[in-house]
C-alpha cells in the first residue's frame, strides 16, 4: 500500500531533527561535568532533568500556537530554527561565558522543540482521511526516522564532542537540524500542499467549543480514570528509562571497560556516549518482533493493563543486572560493556510494552472533545518522569552504586505487581477496550 511522498519528507525531516537532539543529550551531561562547565553530577543531573522535562512541556504551548494563529508548517520552521540556534549557543562556550551559553541553548532548544515536535506529529496524521488503514503503518515508519536519528546521533555527535571538543558535537547536531530544515524547505510546497498551513479556522474552533460543553458519559469518566491511572505508573517507568542519560552515563564513562577497535587502519575508542545509540538500535530490531508477536498471539493477545506490568518487570530485570554490573565494578574495577547492553535490551523490551502502548490507549480511550488535552497528560508522565530522574540521578556520588540501580529494580517490580492486581479493575473501567 502506497504513502504519499510527504511521508518520506517528514521521515527526513524527524530523523535529520532527532539526530539534532539526541547528538546533544549524548554529551550534555558529560559536557555539565567536564572542566568547562565544571559542575558536580549532582547539579549536572538536577539540570540535565528539568531540560529533559520541559521538552515534554512546550509541546502543549507550541501546539496551541499553530493551531490558533500560525499554522503547523510555519511552527515547524520556526522551530526548527530555533533549535539550531541553540545547539550553535550551546558551541559557543568559548566566546561567551560557558554557564550562560548553556543557560540560553538549552532554552532555545526546549522553546524550538515545543514548536517542531508537536506540529510535524500532526502534518503526518493530516496526510491520510480518517478511516485509511494505512494511518498506523505510516505512524510506524515515521517512528523507524525518530530512532534512526536517535541511533547514529551519538556516535558522531558524542565522537566529535568527547575525542575533539564540545563545541564541535554540538555543532554538528545544529547542522543536522540545518540540513532537516533545508530539506522541508525544498519539498514541502511539492510533497504537502496545503496540509498545515494555516491555523484552524474560526469555525472549527466555534464546532470545538460547542462539543466541549456536551456533559461527560459515566463511561467516559471511567476511561478518563484509566488514562489517568496508566499515566501514574508510566511516571515511574520513564523516571528510571530515563537515567540513560545520566547516571547510566556515568557508570559507562567511570566503571566500564570501554575497548578500542581497528577500523580501516585507524584504531576507533569506544565512547561512554555511544552506549545511547544502543536503546534505539535495539527498537529497529526489536519493534517489528514485538508488532508480529501481538498479531500470533490474537485473542490471546496481552490486554493493555498486562503489557503496561510486562514493561515494569522487564525494566525491573534491567537494573537487577546492572546492579549486578555495579556489584563487580566495586570489588574489582571497570567491567565489560555487556552489563550494559544487556540493561539497554530489557529497558528497551520493557519500552515497547509501555510506551507505544501509551499512546495507541489514548486514542482509544479519550472522549473525542478531550483527545488534545489528555493526550497531553499522557505526555506529562514523560514531563514529571524525567524531573524525576534527574533527582535520583543527583545521587550518583552519594550512595553506593548497587543501592542507586537496586532502587529502579526494586520499584519497577512493585509497580509491576500492583499493575497486574489492578488489571481486572482497570479493564472495567475500559469498557471492553483492548
């Protein structure tokens, strides 16, 4: 079945902007840490989540914005723009004071993905009619650009920053999302036509209004408490995913074995940022495994209450082994790199339970005048998730390793329980979704 070429644009666009941002975050910590910023992991994690959280939050400021008055095309322009600007910032660490450089980048970065991230989601959908079966598989392949950014990002990004300098990592995730833009610039008139490019019009917000008053069913109002009750336990599962970027980073810049290999004459050093190409390497492989395993399993297929607990303990097994890995670390130095891939493959498992899940779940329990905002509540689990994270992550240098990774495994396993004990409750509150 045929997509339509803006499909293949957007693609571009989302991999060439992913590869903006996760190129970034692969060194942001360790750029807190090192001697130019100069501080302690602590402070460098507090920081590191309260950016990670906002740039779940804009997306709420920056959708309104398109809808109202500048449509989605333009915002995606805008936006796009502005995150350049801020990895530029972020670069120029040497010409103006570091801690205001990283200050203003990181604020110009929230501010431009809260105008890109929600608007080009959105252009996607616009591109098939309500009922076009290909809607979910043009979602899926759009998905594949977002990890596919996410999976080269590091290397060259992280490559750059860690073996040359900063400023040189951040630079090349701000010409990646140059090049994006450049990109969408050039086809989008060709390939999009109207789609996005004007803000909804006053009719459509009169119709709006007007559903927004009609009372809620009961059964809306129980679906609404299931939406609320997944996104709860998702606050908890994004708090430990989330350490990736900081005390998993680290653990792999500190306590791990990092080898060295020749490539075409030349002897390439395994980077500690590398390790956050590993969880979207891991969707490519594992996303298509997981679609087909739902499909065999038909009837007998997992309700959404047991995938979200399959995601808790696989996550729960996770950081057992990686406190295994901490264990070692402390009696007898750096370990083997294994520890943590074999930690990135269950969070990665456990996040194709969960995450997609989370979304898919929306869609289908949301009254339709509601669809927007709680939607964006499913988003803010990401938001309080990452805040989160970067306050367990802040202990990193005061307490012992194996009880900072003890403390995710033993919690994701909780979680998991009381998920499963209330999947019979949940699922009447779903009125027979599945």
């Amino acid at each position: 079945m045929k997509h339509p070429k803006g499909l293949y644009l957007l693609f571009t666009v989302e991999m060439w902007e992913r590869f903006n941002y996760y190129g970034m975050r692969a060194i942001l910590s360790l750029f807190m840490i090192s001697t130019v910023i100069g501080f302690e992991k602590s402070d460098a994690s507090q920081i590191y989540g309260w950016f990670t959280a906002l740039v779940y939050l804009t997306p709420v400021f920056g959708g309104y914005i398109a809808d109202r008055f500048i449509g989605k095309r333009r915002s995606v322009v805008i936006g796009s723009i502005i995150m350049a600007l801020g990895q530029f910032v972020l670069a120029s660490y040497e010409v103006i004071p570091a801690k205001i450089a990283l200050l203003f980048g990181l604020i110009l970065i929230c501010i431009g993905n809260g105008f890109f991230k929600p608007n080009i989601s959105s252009i996607v959908g616009e591109l098939y009619g309500q009922n076009d079966p290909r809607r979910d598989r043009a979602f899926t392949i759009f998905y594949m650009g977002i990890n596919l950014g996410a999976l080269i990002a590091p290397f060259i990004c992280g490559y750059l920053g860690q073996a040359i300098a900063w400023k040189y990592g951040f630079m090349a995730a701000g010409i990646g999302m140059i090049l994006g833009l450049i990109i969408y610039l050039t086809f989008q008139k060709r390939f999009l036509g109207n789609i996005g490019l004007h803000p909804i019009s006053k009719n459509q917000v009169q119709h709006i209004d007007e559903n927004a008053n009609r009372p809620l069913t009961k059964e809306d109002r129980d679906k609404i408490k299931a939406i609320f009750t997944f996104t709860f336990f998702a606050v908890f599962f994004f708090c430990f995913f989330e350490q990736a970027g900081t005390s998993l980073t680290f653990f792999a810049e500190e306590a791990t074995r990092l080898p060295s290999f020749n490539l075409f004459g030349h002897t390439v050093q395994i980077r500690s940022s590398f390790f956050q190409s590993i969880n979207p390497l891991f969707v490519l492989l594992l996303a298509p495994l997981f679609s087909i395993l739902w499909g065999k399993l038909g009837k007998k297929e997992p309700s959404i209450p047991n995938k979200f607990g399959f995601g808790l303990f696989l996550q729960a097994i996770a950081f057992a082994i990686i406190a295994v890995g901490a264990s070692l670390y402390l009696q007898s130095g750096p370990v083997s790199m294994i520890w943590l891939v074999m930690l990135y493959f269950f969070c990665t498992a456990g996040e194709l339970c969960l995450s997609p899940i989370g979304l898919s779940m929306v869609t289908k329990l949301a009254p339709a005048k509601f669809m927007s905002l709680l939607m964006g509540v499913w988003l803010m689990s990401s938001f309080f998730g990452n805040l989160l994270a970067g306050m367990l992550a802040s202990f990193y240098d005061t307490w012992k390793l194996t009880t900072l990774f003890s403390v995710p495994a033993v919690f994701s396993l909780l979680f998991a329980a009381f998920m499963w004990i209330m999947a019979r409750k949940i699922k009447v509150w779903m009125h027979g979704v599945k």
